[in-house]
C-alpha cells in the first residue's frame, strides 16, 4: 500500500512487494475498518476505484457518501455487524454521474494484534464489466424469450434453422402447417425433414444466406410440397434472414413465409415484393404509412390512414411535416425525429391528434405505433406508423366517465335510497342521504359490513337474499316488504320497494350489489285499505240479497252469477256460467229481454223497470216472477262496452201480496156496501180521522180534507158520549187488548136526525208498541132497534142474524187488520232491499269500474300527452296501469272464488279422470309450449260438483306449469290411492267424517318452496313470489281449498325449495 498507514502489517519485504505487485496486477484494493473509532485505511488502487482523491485514512460516514444510495444502508450495516472470523462479500454500486461503478467488497473481523480491538480487513475489486455482461445477458436472456413469444403468436410462419446443417431448432404453428407437418420435425435437419425440397432451389439459397450472412428475399415463390399425403403446388412470400451470435459470425436462419397461393392466382401479373407490400398494406384494416429519411419522406400510405388525415394520396412523396402542417406545434414530428435517432418503438394509447379534416380543425383520438425499420447497418432508414382511430371509443369512454359523474350526483339527489354493497361481506359505498336516513345510523357507515352496520337485520331474510345474489348474479325485486330498521335508537317496521342488482366487472363476476330501496308504507297501508274493501266487496257479493249477474257483449253469455240470481232463475251457477241466455233460460224467448240487453249493450243507455213480471220455468212449471230489474252496461278500461251487469230484486211475494191486499179491499167494501157500514181511522197522536163517505153523512159532516175527532165527538148525543170516550181510552190502554165494542146515539140537534150507531175498533201500534191509530167500521143499528121495540120476536132473530154479519165483519176486518201489517212489514222489507240494491248496484257498476277506467285513461293521457317531461315518471304511470289491470283481474278471480264459497248439493257420481282429460284439452296449448311431460294415472269416480271438481284440478295443474324451474321442462304426475282416516296425519282435517278417503296426489319438479308456508299458501290472497316473477292473484289455492271444503274433503301440500311440491287431496268416498 502507498502512504504512511497500511492496511498488512508485513516484516518481510520482499514479501510485501510481492503481495503489492499481485494485488497491483489483480486491480484489487484493500482496506481496513476499525469498529472501534469506525476510521477506515485503504490503499491507493481502493481510493481510486472510488474515485477519491483523499486522505488514506478517513472516517466511515466519508467513505459511505461514495455509494450510491440504494446501497449506502446495506453496506453500513453488513459492515457494522460482521462477526468476527466469519467473512463476508457484497456487491455495491458507486455514487458516480457519468457511468456505473460496481464494486465486489469482500471482508473478515480480526481483533487487532496489539490492542486487541475489533477490526475488518477486506478487498474491494472493481466488477462494473461482469455486471455488465449479467445483465446484457438477462436482457439477451428475456429479448430470446420475448422473441419466441412472438414467433409463436406471428401472424405469419417463422421458423429458426441452426448451424450449416441448417438444424429446424424453432417454429411457430403456422409454419409446420405450412410444411404439412408437425412440431415433431424440431431438431431434424430441413433436407430431411422436407425431402422433396431437394431440387428446387431452397436448400441452395439457405446455404448462401448461411455463407455470405445476405438475406434472401422470395415473392409468389414456387413450392412443391407434400401435405395431406400429396404433392401441392403452393406460392410463397419468405423471408431467409442471418441470425448471428454475439461476435457478428452467422450461426442460423431465420425464416419468415407467408403463403401466397391465393393471391397469386388471383394475381397473376404481381410480380415486385414492393407492389405486393403495398397491396397488404392497402388491404390492412388499420391505418399504416411508411415514413422514411430524417425529413419523414411519406413513402407509402394506405386509404385508411389517408381518411384519418382527411388528405388524399398527394401526400406521397410530401415531408410529414408538408402533408400534415397542423403537426407543428404537437409532439409528432419530435418524436418522430427521436425514434428515427436512438431506434426504441414508441407505442401510445388513446393520443389527441389535431388534424385537419375537410378543412376543419378538430380534435381526434388514436392508437398508435412508431416502429423503426433498419438497413444491413443497423442504422433506422424508415419509420413505420400503424394507427387505429379510436376517436369514438374515446369519446364514449369519455361520456362514460361524465355520465358515472352525473350517475354519482344523480345517486346522491335521488329521493329513492341507494348503497353499493361491495364484495362478499356486502361493505357499504357510495350510500345517498336517503340511504343513510333510512338506515338510521349516521353518515359514518361507509367502509362497513352491512350486517355491522344494521346487525337487526339477522333475523329477517335480507342478508342471506344479498349473498344469494352475489351468489347467483340473479337480480332481486320485492315490492311492499316490511322491514324492521333500528332508526335512530328506535325500532320502525316500515315498507319498501327493494331491489337487489348484481354489478359485474370485465371477467363476468359479481363484485357489487346495487341496492335501491323506495318506502312506500302508506301505499302498503292503502294496498291494505284496498283488500279490507274487497273483502268487503266479496262479502256484500255473496250475501246480496239481489240477484246479480254479468253478460257478455258476445252472445249474451254469462259471466258470473251470485247464489241469490240463481235462486231467483231457479237454476244452479254451473249450469249457467259460460252459456247464452236463452240456452240457460230458453222460455225467456219471445218475452223481448234478450233485445233489451242488445239494446244497453249498442246503445250505453241502461235500462230500470219497476215490477217487472218474467215468466221462468222452475222443474218445467212456468211461473211469473216479478223484479225490479236494472240492465247496467258494463265498460273496460278503455270505456268500451264489454258486457251487461243485471241486478234484480225480488218483488214476487210483495207484488202478490199486494194483489191478495186489492182483492181483499174488493172484497172489504163490496161486504161493507152490502152490511151498508161505515169506516174509519183515528191518528191517535193528533187525532186527524180519515172516514167513509156513508159515515160523514151519518154525522153530517162537511165533505173536506180535514176532520178531527172533536168533530165526530160533537155529533154524538151527550148522554152517550162519556161512554163512548171510555171505551175509547180502554182500548188505548196497555193492559187491554186494544178492541172496543159501543153503540151510541147521534145528536139529532147536529146531524138533523135520529140515528143509533154500532161501533167497533181496534188499535194498531208501532215496534215500541206505542198506539198510533184506531180503525174501526159503524153500523146503523137505527131501524134494528125500532123493530127490536116493536117485533121481539123478529128483533132477537135479527139480532142473531146481525151477531153472524158482525162476527163475520169482525173476522173480515181483523183478516184486514192483519193484511195492512203485513203488507207494512213487506213494504219496510221492500225500501230496505231497494236501498241494498241501490249500494251494491253502485260499487259494482261505479265504485269498481269507474276508478279503474279513469286509472287507465287519465295515465294513458299522461303519457301520451307529458311523456317527455314524466322522463322517469312514466314508469310509475307505467306501474299505475298495471295495477289497474290487476285489480281487473283480482276482481274476476273473486267472482271465481264466490262461486265455490258456499257448499254445493251433490248432483252425481262424477269421473275424476274425465275432469282430468277436460283439463288437460284445455291447457293443452300452456302444455306444448312448456314443453310438460304429465303422468295419469287411473282416477276413481266420486260423488261430487263437476264444474268444482275442474277448477279444483285446473289450478292445480296451471300452477305446476306455471311455477317450473327455468331451462327445466316440467314433468306432472298424478295418482290416486284409497287409505282408511286412521291412517291420516294430524295436519288432515277433512270437513266431512268417513272410513275411508280417496287421495289424489299432484306432483312437481317445479321451484317448490319452505314448508312453513304449506298452511299459508291456501289464504286469500297469498302469496310467495314476486308479480314480477310470476303473475297472479293469490286465489287459486284458495279456491282449491274451498271446492275440497264443499265436498267434504281436505287438501295439504309438501314441498322444499327447488325439489318440486306436492298438493294431496282427501275426498271421502
């Protein structure tokens, strides 16, 4: 070492002269660290790979400021904690600013031989070139790999041949397919491999490209080769390119072929490899142009590239910076310029290029490759550009990311709550206020688990509905579902509109799920005031006292009929439902109903008749009824006419009693003419009299309106009068029986005669049995009496005659008594019909149809008419409409459902497989195109309804089709089995007892669902799944439960989600 201080402590110098003329010639520098006071000795070769111009000995910080970096740490600590007799050897780059400097440091701690203190001796040697050299060849290494790729994912064939044996070392697909040949034939010389290449040329020129190291270019070269076990002529554009080692001396082939045998045919006159070049380039899809010299001469260019510059092929032959001068200024000419200097592919994506385009500025968008092409020099002699215009797909990527913007403003101003749960624990992103304000918790939720944020929800479905989402990619939808959020600290149980939308990313996944929630409890709360009405509705429908029934347009067919109609027509509903009228009631023929109705229906114009006398035929006796009957046209949604809503009432025992009531009148006064009587009737609260005309003249009482009982009072003789009016005030008495029996004498001062009268009366009371009027009849028993003073004998013979007439008037007038209060209670039965009659004629014709015409027309009108503006309104109107339909169709259902409420007479044996058959021709068409497979076996004969017994089964077997597996074909099996009630379950209580029983089992592979929903499903109006999933009313089971019922029998179903149900019916034998 040179200086003063060395690092060896040597006493033989000849010997140390000789260590310093190895580690000279060895260009290794050594050095020493003392631990101690961390001062570090190096020798003169040390400091000057270091490139240090110092002290020999300087401090260790001095020392690390000369290492880069990225390497200063490591080095100080490798040096810090070496241990003592253990080497150590590390490679650590020099701070240098003109070129890298690698240094290998290798060392050992010693203790020091005097002191005895820790120090390290070490070496440094200067390794910049064999890094260099492991790096070139990892970047040799990774260009050879990068190389097969690329052969390998050609579009043309290449192939390597190796050494002067011309050894097939590589190849891509295409070139053993151009061969005729496969991999296998890699590590086989070419002559061998290709034998009948042998003569024509290529093997020669291979061995010259090998020899001279001068590639060989071929066009539409001849080739005959044996493929598909035959000789074929094919042409060939190749390529024979040098490959060479890393001293420059050849040591393979490349070859590059693309077969040319179609477009040789084709065209048969090309003959240059540049024509040719130029035509594929004219062909490419792409827009390419060849830019040579340092000016960007523009060589070549094909017609796409010519349309993105909105130029024309004048521009050949122009420098780029002519052909495009709205360049100046953009980075394409520098860049150019660059690549054409240092030779490195430039690549970009999605560049603005300002081009002029039909002489108009504009902006527009490119993907782009800048390749250099080299000559035998090595140096760049042309550029290639290739550029797709990718103008609109920036453009839309671009108005995507403002419409995600406008999307995120959007989402956080919609009135409707909406989250972003992410990932498989369903963590909470981007939730608007309205979410955070339903959730209930505060703002700070984003980032969260949704089941930490609202851990409520791990009793209710939603979080297992989430993961079946995420699961499945399947969007979910439930409308008026009640949820119960801990708002706040409080409890809600509020109802929501939900839907469930699974976010996919570019694979296909589901990473996210979009939750959009709208509360909507006080339209569930309506929803439930709409059911309780049509409860109501049903109720009133089938407890009518009025008959009521609908017709259609076509034909005059029934439609429905409530029970009391078909008592009134003395027929049963299955006997009329779906028939014309005159085919049901062929006697109504000719009495002219049939055209009143063609009337209502063409004309809009109801039709009300009072008394209507009908003659209908009950067990083939014809017999005149008599109803108030009402033809009420029946619209759709549309107001078109459809149908007739009939309501009649009753009025035949009215109508024949009244008529009972004239006759007996007739026949009253006729008696009363012949005993030459004379009536009255006190009001007893203001004692108003209404009398005969014969006892007006009796009591010589004026002809007029008003008479009072003071009047008839002062016509009597005062003598009789007292006891007149005591046998009156007996009578009102509530401990009499309300007759009295008088005869009294007439004043002859006022009526101007002499007269003795015989009265009798009764008092009528009202419900509170409070008197309200006296009638009565009066005799003349004048010249009875004058006899009876002068002829006993003829006196006691007339007054037993007389006792007869007035025992018979008696009898008569109580028989009239008794009629005036029945034809009062029928009067008050009659006005309380009529105004029955006149409540449910409103809801059916007014209170259902009307709304739910207006719904339809007014909504149609709003769409037609505001639609632009609505913008997302129209799909409430949308949803306003179908809810009207629905409401139609519910309405119908329950008229189904009404039909089967009461139970039925059992009108004969019936055959439950001809049911079935019946059935199955009538969904024979849901049948094909469901593709159902269906199983019968034999069913038994029953004593049952017919019609029931088909809706029964019609429902049954609908649902099973319309409840299938989706891309599954539905497969039915019906079977029949006798079993004896001991062996039924407890879950079987049928409504009628027997020994044995018939159970009918309906089977499905359909989606099936949870058994705790088994009783539930047979509830009005029930139901598991969404509309937007499967239509319906919730009322077919319900029927199906309640045609059982009427025959006595009972129905239960099984079933698990997914495996398919099965619904059994019990019907006793």
């Amino acid at each position: 070492m040179e200086g003063n201080s060395k690092p060896f402590n040597i006493d033989n110098t000849l010997e140390l002269n000789r260590l310093e003329l190895a580690l000279e010639s060895a260009g290794i520098g050594t050095w020493e660290l003392d631990l101690h006071n961390l001062q570090f000795r190096w020798c003169r070769r040390a400091k000057k790979l270091f490139s240090f111009d110092g002290e020999d000995v300087v401090k260790l910080e001095t020392l690390l400021e000369l290492v880069d970096n990225d390497f200063r740490n490591a080095f100080k600590k490798t040096l810090l904690n070496a241990k003592s007799k253990e080497s150590f050897s590390l490679e650590i780059k020099l701070y240098a600013a003109d070129e890298d400097v690698w240094v290998l440091c290798r060392g050992m701690a010693h203790q020091h031989p005097t002191n005895g203190l820790p120090i390290i001796l070490g070496t440094f040697v200067d390794i910049s070139h064999e890094i260099k050299l492991r790096d070139e060849k990892l970047k040799t290494s990774k260009q050879s790999q990068l190389f097969k790729t690329i052969v390998e994912q050609a579009p043309m064939a290449i192939g390597l041949l190796k050494g002067p044996e011309l050894i097939i070392e590589l190849g891509n697909e295409k070139i053993f397919e151009m061969w005729g040949k496969t991999n296998a034939i890699a590590g086989v010389r070419l002559a061998d491999a290709l034998p009948e290449i042998q003569g024509q040329g290529f093997l020669e020129l291979l061995a010259d490209v090998y020899q001279t190291g001068k590639a060989h270019f071929g066009n539409s070269a001849l080739v005959n080769l044996e493929r598909n076990n035959r000789i074929e002529q094919a042409y060939f554009d190749f390529v024979y390119s040098p490959v060479r080692d890393n001293h420059g001396s050849v040591n393979g082939i490349m070859i590059m072929a693309t077969e040319v045998t179609e477009q040789f045919n084709a065209i048969a006159k090309l003959e240059e490899s540049e024509l040719k070049f130029r035509t594929l380039i004219e062909q490419m899809p792409v827009g390419v142009s060849l830019f040579t010299g340092k000016d960007m001469i523009v060589e070549l260019i094909n017609q796409p590239m010519i349309e993105y510059w909105g130029k024309d092929s004048s521009v050949i032959g122009k420098p780029l910076h002519k052909a495009l001068p709205e360049l100046e200024g953009q980075p394409f000419l520098e860049l150019l310029a660059d690549i054409y200097e240092n030779g490195n592919t430039f690549t970009s994506v999605d560049a603005p290029v300002d081009l002029v385009v039909n002489g108009v500025l504009d902006r527009y968008y490119f993907t782009y490759t800048y390749k250099p092409l080299f000559d035998e020099t090595g140096k760049v002699y042309a550029i290639i550009d290739m550029s797709i215009d990718v103008t609109e797909q920036v453009l839309a990527k671009k108005a995507l990311q403002e419409s995600e913007a406008r999307l995120k403003s959007v989402i956080s101003s919609a009135p409707a709550a909406i989250g972003l749960f992410v990932g498989r624990e369903l963590r909470v992103e981007m939730p608007n206020q309205s979410f955070i304000d339903i959730v209930g918790k505060g703002a700070d939720i984003v980032g969260k688990p949704l089941s930490e944020v609202m851990p409520e929800l791990h009793n209710q479905p939603f979080l297992q509905i989430l993961d079946d989402v995420y699961t499945s990619g399947v969007t979910y939808q439930s409308y008026g579902t009640q949820v119960d959020i801990v708002q706040h600290g409080v409890m809600s149980h509020n109802f929501y509109d939900i839907t469930y939308s699974p976010l996919l990313d570019s694979e296909g996944n589901v990473y996210a799920i979009l939750d959009i929630a709208i509360e909507v409890t006080e339209r569930v709360n309506v929803e439930k005031q709409i059911h309780e009405s049509q409860l109501q509705l049903l109720s009133l429908f089938e407890q009518s006292p009025v008959g009521v029934a609908m017709i259609k347009k076509d034909d005059l067919v029934f439609t429905m009929a409530n029970p009391f109609y078909c008592k009134l027509i003395g027929r049963n509903a299955e006997d009329i439902l779906g028939k014309p009228l005159l085919d049901v009631l062929p006697e109504m023929e000719g009495q002219g109903f049939d055209e009143l109705l063609k009337n209502v229906i063409n004309t809009g114009i109801p039709y009300h008749s009072k008394e209507q006398a009908v003659e209908i035929a009950y067990e083939d006796v014809l017999q005149t009824i008599y109803v108030d009957l009402t033809y009420q046209p029946q619209r759709n949604m549309d107001g078109v006419i459809i149908g007739v809503l009939v309501v009649a009432t009753d009025l035949t025992e009215q109508v024949r009693s009244r008529k009972r009531l004239q006759q007996t009148e007739v026949f009253l006064r006729g008696a009363i003419e012949l005993a030459e009587l004379g009536t009255y009737s006190i009001d007893v609260e203001n004692g108003s009299v209404e009398c005969s005309d014969r006892l007006k003249h009796w009591f010589g009482l004026p002809d007029q309106d008003q008479i009072t009982d003071q009047m008839i009072y002062s016509a009597v003789s005062p003598d009789d009068l007292p006891a007149l009016t005591e046998a009156i005030s007996q009578a009102l008495s509530p401990a009499t029986n309300g007759f009295y029996d008088i005869e009294y004498r007439l004043n002859p001062e006022k009526v101007k005669t002499s007269r003795i009268l015989h009265a009798q009366g009764k008092v009528l009371y009202d419900q509170k049995h409070k008197p309200v009027t006296i009638i009565g009849s009066v005799q003349d028993v004048t010249n009875q009496r004058i006899t009876e003073l002068s002829l006993e004998g003829q006196i006691q013979e007339r007054t037993e005659q007389l006792e007869a007439t007035n025992e018979e008037l008696a009898a008569i007038n109580e028989e009239y008594m008794a009629t005036n209060e029945e034809l009062s209670e029928l009067n008050n039965l009659l006005k309380q019909s009529n105004v029955n009659l006149q409540q449910f004629a409103y809801v059916a014709s007014h209170d259902l149809q009307e709304p739910l015409r207006k719904i339809q027309s007014f909504s149609t009108l709003l769409v037609d008419r505001y639609g632009p503006q609505l913008a997302d309104g129209i799909d409430y109107l949308l949803r306003m409409q179908s809810a009207a339909r629905r409401m139609s169709e519910l309405i119908d259902d329950l008229l189904a459902f009404s039909r089967v409420t009461s139970p039925k007479n059992v009108y004969g044996r019936v055959s439950l497989t001809k049911i079935v058959s019946a059935v199955l021709n009538d969904l024979e068409i849901a049948i094909q195109e469901s593709q159902t497979e269906l199983y019968v076996t034999p069913l038994p004969d029953i004593q049952g309804d017919n019609t029931q017994l088909s809706q029964l089964f019609l429902n049954l077997i609908s649902n099973a089709i319309k409840f299938r597996k989706p891309d599954v074909n539905p497969v039915i099996s019906i079977e029949s089995k006798l079993v004896h009630h001991y062996e039924l379950g407890p879950s079987v209580r049928p409504t009628r007892t027997s020994n044995s029983y018939y159970q009918i089992d309906v089977k499905d592979n359909g989606v099936g669902f949870e058994q705790q929903y088994a009783e539930r499903i047979f509830q009005l109006f029930q139901r598991l799944h969404g509309r937007s999933e499967y239509s319906g009313t919730g009322i077919g089971l319900a029927i199906c439960e309640r045609v059982v019922s009427n025959h006595g029998g009972a129905i239960l179903a099984k079933s698990s989600p997914g495996e398919g149900a099965t619904f059994s019916v019990f019907l006793p034998l």
